[in-house]
C-alpha cells in the first residue's frame, strides 16, 4: 500500500514538474526590466477594485447587449492588468491534488 502511493505521488510530481521548468525560458534580466514597468500603484489597484465593486452592483437587466459586452471587456481588461502585475495566486490542479491528499495521510 505504501509502496503504490510513493509510486502514485513520485509520478504526479515528476509529470508536473516538466511544464514548470519549460515555462521558464525567459532571463532574469528581461524579467528585472518587466517587473519594474508592470507594477500598479496602490492607487490604481483601489480603483480598479472600486470599479468592479461598481460593476457588481449595477443593475445589469436594463442594459442593452453592446452595453453588457463593453462591461464584460472592461472587467477582462481589469483583470488582465492585476494579473499582469502579479496580485494573484496560482495553485496548479497537480498541486491542489497533492496537497489534498497530505492533508488526508497526515
């Protein structure tokens, strides 16, 4: 049993770890320079943040389909501008699945 489940965990991280080290192509330096360019200020995070608050809250049964398109591509854009910056986490399935089953076994 033991030996099936080291088999099992060996294999779920040798196969997640070939993706992470080919996505990895990129040098320090032009990341250094990205970093520096991509970062939002605080200012420009609590208006983002306020505008999609703002967007929830409409009543959005009034709104014309061109109007609903635009509100869905600006929250797309906001949302790949706190991407681009970093402000999330990203927890890989492989990742979540192992970290579900240590919790189980421990």
């Amino acid at each position: 049993m033991k030996k099936t489940i080291f088999c099992a965990l060996l294999a779920i991280f040798s196969l997640s770890a070939i993706p992470t080290f080919a996505a990895k192509s990129t040098s320090n330096a032009t990341q250094a320079t990205t970093e520096t360019s991509t970062k939002l200020t605080d200012e420009e995070i609590s208006s983002y943040r306020a505008r999609v608050e703002e967007i929830r809250e409409m009543d959005k049964s009034e709104l014309t389909t061109s109007e609903k398109k635009e509100l869905k591509n600006e929250l797309k854009d906001i949302k790949a501008n706190m991407h681009r910056d970093g402000t999330y986490i990203y927890i890989g399935g492989s990742t979540l699945l192992i970290i579900i089953l240590l919790l189980i076994l421990l």
